[in-house]
C-alpha cells in the first residue's frame, strides 16, 4: 500500500495487537491528527476477531454484539474523525480455523477454543449491518476468504469443527486467526479494487504526485546547465 500510494499518500499503521473495539475507542482521541497537523484522506476500521472470542474465553476480550456494533458506531462518528471527513473501509473481521487456532493454543498450554467459525460470522454480519445503516462501504474479509475456501451457503462453515479442514483457510491464516502473507494480498488487493470502484479519482493511476515528478521538478534544469557550462570552461 505504501508503495502503490508513494508520494501521493502517507499511509499511516495505527495497529494495536489485541484491541477489542472498546479499548480502540478509547484511544482514537489521542493518535487521530489534528486538522492543522494533517489531513486524512481514507481511514480504513478493521476490528471484530478479538470482539469476536467467546464469552468466557481466557483472554477476556470479547464484547458482546451489541456493544461491538455500538463501538464501530461510535468510532466511526466520533468528532476526532469527523473533523477529517475522511473516505471511511470498514473492514469485515477475516473467518477463524477452530482446526488451527486449537493447535496454536495448545502450543501455549491452553485446551479451551478462544473463538469460533460461527461466532466470528456473527461479528462479520454485524460489522456489514452498521457499514450499510451508516451508507458506508465495507469491504467484506469474511466473505471474500470464504469465498476462496468454497463456501456454499447453507453448508458448514469451512473453518468449523462441524466440517474438514480446509486447505486454504489454512493456507490463509497463519494460526487459524491472523493472516499470512497470501491473506494480505487479497486485502491489499481487494482495497485497492474498493478504492478504484468507489472513489477512482483517488486511486494511484489517476491521482496526482504531491509533488511533481522529477523531470519536470524546479530545478531540474539549473543544474543541468550550469553542469555543462562547468564541463564546458574545464575544456577551454
């Protein structure tokens, strides 16, 4: 993403490992720019697979549904936010492999399942609910990489213990939950196809450079000239 939007956009990673949409709200105050620091052009929300664990999981992240679509509400309408006025993805929390995740945990000593392929749907289904009541857009993770797994409505959910492994989630989805390099060239991907359907004047190949680009660059030909004047003195 960096790459695709160099000298056009500063893509800023404001990650935090294992934020539930609780405590992210409580941060969003203290990084969101201020306007006379900076604008913000796209703001991508991508939570839900820790609001997501279960109940009486160990880690003691999960928020119940209704406060998780309340978070997202909040987040995205919050003034800090709004100030900005930014072109708002709301990202879809990815699918869970209870297969890999099972495997993961008991590496770490722990036998109780932190999530599960049906209760993560419900978080993934929540987060398009409040993408489509807000007229946002969303860019559907869970459905995209379900999608490549070979979901069929109606069918178990691949992911599930209900069901047989599934090669590509575990292809995917480094520990049935975070996603491994293939995963994040789909999401880089399917941004990009986001942004080029929504908002095409802003993507790369139809937006300007910030800054022109250097053949065209004041000063370009200054030096050029007195480079050659020197070259051309040195010779007499």
């Amino acid at each position: 993403m960096v790459k695709a939007f160099i000298r056009r956009l500063d893509i800023i990673n404001r990650g935090f490992n294992g934020y539930n949409t609780s405590q992210a709200l409580k941060v969003l105050p203290k990084f969101m720019p201020r306007k006379e620091q900076a604008s913000v052009r796209f703001m991508m929300i991508f939570f839900g697979a820790n609001d997501a664990c279960l109940p009486d999981s160990y880690s003691g992240q999960h928020v119940p549904l209704a406060i998780y679509k309340r978070n997202l509400r909040d987040i995205i309408q919050h003034q800090t936010v709004a100030n900005h006025d930014p072109h708002i993805i709301l990202v879809t929390p990815p699918p869970v492999d209870e297969y890999a995740v099972e495997i993961a945990e008991a590496a770490k000593g722990i036998f109780k399942i932190r999530g599960t392929a049906d209760h993560t749907k419900l978080y993934a289904d929540a987060c398009k609910e409040v993408g489509q009541h807000l007229g946002l857009t969303v860019l559907d993770l869970w459905s995209t990489f379900m999608k490549a797994a070979g979901y069929e409505p109606g069918e178990p959910l691949p992911g599930s213990k209900k069901t047989g492994k599934n090669a590509v989630l575990g292809r995917l989805l480094s520990d049935g939950l975070h996603l491994n390099p293939d995963a994040y060239r789909i999401l880089f991907q399917s941004t990009m196809d986001l942004i080029k359907r929504e908002w095409p004047d802003q993507a790369p190949d139809t937006s300007e450079y910030v800054y022109p680009a250097w053949r065209v660059a004041p000063g370009l030909h200054h030096h050029v000239h007195e480079s050659t004047r020197a070259e051309a003195a040195g010779t007499e």
